[in-house]
C-alpha cells in the first residue's frame, strides 16, 4: 500500500493508501453527489464535499428531494426524475408533515417524537446522495462480519482475531467518491474511511458504502450505543450469525422482530457454513427462515419482496460472490433510501395507530339526535315551554278583556280596586309577601342551580355523544372544547331568559288581533246596547211615560243579558287557535335563541375539534396506506 501522508490525515479524509492511484486515475474528473453548496472535485476528496448540505435545514425541499435520484451535484448536472415510488414516498412524508404539525396542540411531544425523528432522518437522508447505498453489517460477537467485510472489499480493513470484541467502532468502505456527506452522517471519522481494492468485481459495487459495526452484543455499552445509531441511519443491513447462536434472543427480541417491516432491505446470511457437514447447512438455513418467519419478517422468495436468506462461509469464500451480486444488483437499483424511509414510516403509522384510528364511526360528527337533544335540554333550561304557556295565557286574557261583557269586565275592575282594602285582602298580601320573603328567596335559587345542571347535564351529553368512537386522545379534546364553550353558557341564557323571556311573556305591545275581533266588539256593544235600551224603555213605562208594553223591553233585556256570555263564550272558543300559535311562536323564538347561544359556544368549538380530527384522519390514511408495497427485483 502507499504510504500515508501527513494531509491525508490531518484533513480527514480517505485515508487507505488508496489515494494517489485514485488521484493518477481520475484527478478532475470526479464530481461529489452530496447535496449542498460545496462541490466535491476528484476522488481524493480534497476539495470540499458539500458535507450535509441541505439535510440539516429541515425545509420541505430537503423533503421533497428524493430517494429517486434527485441528488444535488452542485448544480452541473440535472436531477433525474422522480420515480413512482419517490413520488409516493414523497406524499406519505408531506401528509406525515401535516399530521404531526394538526396534531400538537392535541398530543404530547413524547408521543409525537418518533414520527419527527422519522421526519428529520428522511430530510437528511434524502438531502444527501441518492447514487450511494449505505448497507451495514451486523452481527454477534464471533459471527464473522469483520471477516466478509474483508472478504467483500477485498482487503484487510476490519481487524479480525479472537479477542473480543475485535471491532471496536464503526468502519465504512466506499466503492465510489461523493459519499462524505454519507458518513459524516454516521459519525465516521476520516481515519475510518477506507476504499476497496481495485478489482474487477469492485466495479459492479460502485455506489455502496460497507459499513462494518461493532458487535450488538457486546459486553461495551459504547459498542452497542454505535451500533443502535448507525442501524438508524443506514439504507440496508446484512446480518450475520453463526451456527450457534443464530436463534440468540439479543438478535431477535431487541434487532430483528422491531425492524419487521424493514424486509426489503434486510439481508439475513449464516456464516461458517463449512463448519456444518453434509446437508445440516440447509436444516439450519431452514430453522433461520422459522424464526424469521416467526419475527414477522417477510421472506424474499418466489419473487416476492422481502429478506434475503442465504448460507455462506466468509473464510472460504463460499457464497460470497453470491452476496457480492445481490449487493450489486440491490445497490444499482438506487431504491433502498426509498424502502428504508418508507419502512420507517410504516413503523411510525403502526404506532401512532391507536392515536388516530379507534372503532368509531370514519366521520364523526354531532348527530342530528344529539343536537335536537341538546337544543331541548337548553330550551327547557331558559324556561321556552312555560313561556310559551304564559304568552298563551297572555293572549287569551287579552281576548276575553276585548270580547268580555261590559259589566263582567267593571266588576272585575271594581274587586281588583276594592279587594287590597279589605281585611281579608291585607292577609293575602300579608302573606303573599311574607312568602316572598322566606320561601321565595330560596325558589329562585333552587331554580338557577337547576338550570345550570341542566345546562351542564346538556353540555356533557353532547360532548360524550360526539366523542363516541373517537381515539382517547381526541375524544378528550372534543369535551375540553365542549367544557371551555359551556363556561359562560348559563349566564348567556340567564340574559335570554331575563330578556326575550319577558318580552314573550309580557308584551309591551299588544298581541296582533284576528280579523273577527272588530266583529265580536261590535256584537258585544249591541247585546249591552239591547240591555240598555230595553231598560230604558221598561223605566219609561214604570214611570208612565211610555205606554205599558212589558213584554217587548224584557225581550231586548234578556237578549242582551244572555247575548253578551254567549259572545264572550264563542270569542274564547275562537281564541283558542290563535292564542296557542301566539304561545308557540313566542316559545320558537325563546328556543331559537337559546340553541343560537348554545350553537356559538358550544356546538361550533365541538364541530371545529371534530374536522380537526377529520383532517388528521386523512392525513394518517395516506401516511399509513403507502399505496403497492415497493417492490425490489432481488431474486
């Protein structure tokens, strides 16, 4: 190898004796493809390499920019199109966007906190070079993933021994220039960067970076605190494990079952296979595809996407061309960004399910049954219906003052004059007031603490109707909405019934009369009319100065002495009809105040929460639906 120089080290770049044959190969030629303001130029990575770029800006063009290829080369180059699958990747993170941004103010930052990393880690990610796939190995102490890290370089960069653990940090091989920004993602120093030895087979890798981790189940916590990082951040992983721990719980329980969902870019190899004799290579591969299988990891075969499983001794080479060529081919389709991202969005959906989806009904809304309820409930809360009677009664009274006999209405007028003056009348009033005094003190009062149970008995059963089937968290905002909204609720009707609640029930104006009452005044002045005249005429003859005639002026007398009840009667009959609209019409417009107020302060919050949850429905539905499985073409 050449020798090291002193530049090379302290600019912490590639450092793997590499550098100057890459340098006489390609010197000004090589662009970098990480995304920023700097451009990378040649291969030993002298010039500036654009680092993060716009991965750590957080904006939505880092979203939009794609795990299809739209990599910035620094703007010497057009970015490719977007694929289908880019595309549907691109709207899944925009409606996660959405739903984390609704949902706040609802939900608690802890709640919310893995589908922000999941946002921030697509943003960086998709900022940075979409021509390199980073693909890592993994394994348990003494599975040999140093040792096939080597053996796919092709070269000793991993050290491999039998002192445990062997691999103390992270080591990355890049098959190609541009990938800086990549790894300086991982946290990968410069002096654990290396290049792959130039061979033929090295070419067919260009785009990936290897990482090698440290074991997962080292006795270090820096080790597994390295490999739990970078297993965050890399677009693939290939595990390793050997005959005899290849069912270690570690490896299943804390790695595999929780990355499920991330199959496509999963590869599952047995190394030390030359160590099992005859046909025992393929029991194991088949108990390893049980497990798999039992973790809930889809399986790769008959052409369906999934984990790739297969057998290989890294000492040997045995099955390492193999894997050489999977990794080839998984590297030149340029999608494992978009599958990894879009299974960590699958995994944030899968959690955040509970919080958006319950067995409820799709679209919650206030029911027709609930809000007539509750409009009832404020009604008779503001007193609608006794007010309603009360301008009956009102409009009844009315009538029989102007369709009453003459005389019934002066007698009337007279007791309620002469009544107060008696004996008797002083008691009533006495007592009257001295009612008002004791006991109704205390009636107003039981009726206000009555009216605002009521009001709140109303508000509670709305709100818990319109939460029905909703997820807790959301059904907890809609009754906080319905609560803060019913907080000045009963003063509201308070004024509504002390106002238009009168008004109603003791008009300033008089009630509207029918068209029959000119009719039955003049028919009640004629039967007084007939009473008078035939009186008089009866005194003229008792004094003697009309001529006795006795029967004609008793005639006239009775006629209007039955008359006038007999009108009276018929304009009460008449009245019935009219004074029950009157009575109706003032309730109508006592209830269609109080469910106007209960509307505003109640009905409208709760309506709001509820498209506010209607929103963030759908914008789970699209992150969660994901359209068609992206599919790979492993074989």
């Amino acid at each position: 190898m050449t020798a090291l120089t002193d530049r090379d080290r302290t600019e912490d770049r590639w450092d793997d004796g590499f550098i100057a044959r890459s340098r006489r190969a390609g010197l000004g030629s090589g662009v970098g493809t990480g995304t920023g303001a700097g451009v990378g130029i040649g291969i030993d990575g002298d010039a500036e390499d654009g680092g993060r770029g716009d991965a750590d800006d957080g904006s939505d063009d880092a979203l939009v920019r794609a795990v299809s290829g739209a990599g910035n080369d620094g703007g010497k180059a057009p970015s490719p199109p977007i694929s289908p699958e880019g595309q549907a990747l691109r709207t899944r993170l925009e409606a996660l966007r959405q739903l984390v941004g609704l949902s706040r103010t609802r939900l608690d930052g802890k709640t919310l906190a893995e589908a922000g990393r999941v946002l921030d880690e697509a943003a960086a990610r998709r900022g940075l070079s979409a021509q390199h796939t980073v693909v890592a190995i993994a394994g348990a102490t003494g599975s040999g993933k140093s040792t096939l890290f080597n053996s796919l370089a092709g070269v000793q960069i991993s050290e491999t021994g039998l002192r445990r653990p062997t691999t103390a940090a992270p080591i990355a091989c890049s098959w190609s220039d541009g990938a800086a920004g990549l790894l300086d993602r991982l946290e990968i120093p410069g002096r654990l960067r290396r290049r792959p030895r130039e061979t033929s087979e090295a070419g067919a890798l260009r785009g990936m970076v290897l990482v090698d981790l440290p074991d997962l189940d080292s006795a270090v916590g820096a080790h597994r605190e390295h490999v739990d990082r970078v297993l965050a951040l890399v677009d693939a992983v290939v595990w390793v494990v050997d005959p005899e721990k290849y069912a270690d719980a570690v490896l299943h329980e804390r790695y595999l079952r929780p990355l499920a969902g991330h199959a496509e870019v999963t590869f599952v190899v047995l190394n030390q296979v030359d160590r099992l004799p005859g046909e025992s290579a393929d029991l194991v591969l088949d108990d390893l595809r049980r497990l798999l299988d039992e973790d809930g990891i889809a399986l790769g075969e008959h052409d369906e996407p999934g984990a790739t499983v297969l057998g290989l001794s890294a000492l040997t080479g045995e099955g390492v061309g193999e894997l050489r060529d999977l990794l080839a081919q998984f590297t030149q389709e340029k999608g494992a960004a978009t599958r990894r991202i879009s299974a960590d969005v699958d995994r944030a959906a899968g959690r955040l399910r509970p919080l958006y989806v319950a067995d409820g009904h799709p679209s919650p809304e206030i029911g027709e049954a609930a809000r007539a309820e509750f409009e009832d409930r404020l009604a008779e809360a503001v007193g609608a219906y006794a007010a309603g009677l009360a301008a009956e009664r009102a409009w009844r009274r009315n009538a029989g003052k102007a369709c009453g006999t003459p005389w019934l209405r002066l007698w009337r007028w007279y007791e309620g004059r002469r009544a107060p003056r008696t004996l008797a009348g002083l008691a009533a009033l006495a007592a009257i007031g001295g009612s008002r005094g004791t006991a109704g003190a205390e009636a107003p009062a039981e009726e206000e603490v009555t009216a605002r149970q009521r009001v709140e008995q109303a508000v509670r059963a709305v709100a818990d109707a319109a939460a029905d089937g909703l997820p807790d968290a959301w059904a907890q905002a809609v009754r906080e909405a319905a609560v803060r909204g019913a907080d000045q609720l009963p003063q509201a009707l308070d004024e509504i019934a002390v106002t238009l609640g009168s008004a109603v029930t003791v008009p300033s104006a008089k009630p509207p009369r029918p068209t029959w009452w000119p009719a039955a005044v003049l028919a009640q002045a004629a039967m007084t009319l007939l009473q008078i005249y035939g009186g008089l005429w009866l005194v003229g003859q008792i004094v003697g100065v009309l001529e006795p005639r006795l029967m004609p002026p008793v005639l006239l007398m009775v006629a209007g002495i039955v008359g006038g009840p007999l009108v009276e009667w018929a304009c009460s009959i008449a009245a019935r009809g009219p004074a029950r609209r009157y009575g109706q019409d003032a309730e109508r417009r006592l209830r269609q105040a109080a469910a106007g107020c209960g509307r505003a302060r109640v009905l409208e919050p709760v309506a709001a929460e509820l498209l506010r949850y209607r929103e963030v429905r759908e914008q789970y539905a699209t992150v969660a639906a994901g359209g068609a499985k992206l599919s790979t073409t492993r074989e």
